[in-house]
C-alpha cells in the first residue's frame, strides 16, 4: 500500500506494470494526473504504451507526444476512459468519496465497497429499464 502523497498512483502503477509477464503489446490508461515525463518514459521502458490522457495545459506540455496520439488505438482508449471516469464521479458526488469522513486504511476500505456495490446497483436498474423499453 502506498500512502497519498501526490505520486503513488504513478508509484503504484508502475510497480503493477513491472510484474506484468509475457510479450503482448500492453497499454495503460489513465487521466492528466499521469502525464508526467517520468511516467511515460518509465512505460515506454518497460514496453508499455502510456495511454493517459494529454495535459496540455501543463508547463513545459504533454509528455505523450505523435508515437502515441497518432494511433486509432489511442483515440479508442480515450472514450473508453471516459466511461470508465463517470463511475468515479458517481462515487465523488453522489456517494461522497470525495472527502471520506472515516479514517484508517480498514474503514475506508469498508466504504469505497459499500459505494462501489451502490453504484452497481444503480446501474443494473438502468440497465433493466433500457432494456424493458427497448
């Protein structure tokens, strides 16, 4: 476990990514917050294709850069996060993960599940509606 202390999603995922085995292309996706220099070139190190989203407001610019963007692939990754970034939303506002008012590692834990099994919840009964109108 790593504790909050503005790199260790970048930490993490790159030690995740280290003890990925065989010779498939692999990509990993991931929003502004991952592109840094030091990310992307530590991806590419390990042969993996640093699919995070562009920061091009950032001094000094994005560090994804034509060997990535210009792939379909990449452009197919983006919308895909996109669906993948609402449920993270829907636990920010709606469940109120934003700001956790438990502490400890255990409780936190307990709480992201609950949200997570709410979320689910909510999205098979709009799954069932659709297809009940459909």
């Amino acid at each position: 476990m790593f504790q909050a202390n503005g790199t260790a999603e970048r930490d993490a995922a790159l030690i995740m990514l280290e003890k990925l085995s065989g010779r498939q292309k692999v990509t990993v996706g991931g929003d502004k917050g991952f592109d840094t220099f030091g990310f992307v070139e530590e991806c590419r190190h390990l042969q993996v294709v640093p699919h995070v989203a562009q920061n091009l407001g950032r001094r000094g610019g994005s560090a994804i850069d034509g060997r990535t963007t210009r792939h379909s692939g990449y452009t197919i990754s983006q919308k895909k996060r996109k669906r993948i970034e609402e449920c993270f939303g829907w636990l920010k506002t709606i469940a109120l993960i934003r700001k956790v008012r438990h502490r400890g590692v255990c409780k936190v834990h307990w709480i992201f599940t609950l949200a997570c099994a709410a979320y689910n919840l909510v999205r098979m009964r709009n799954l069932a509606t659709a297809v009940a109108a459909a």
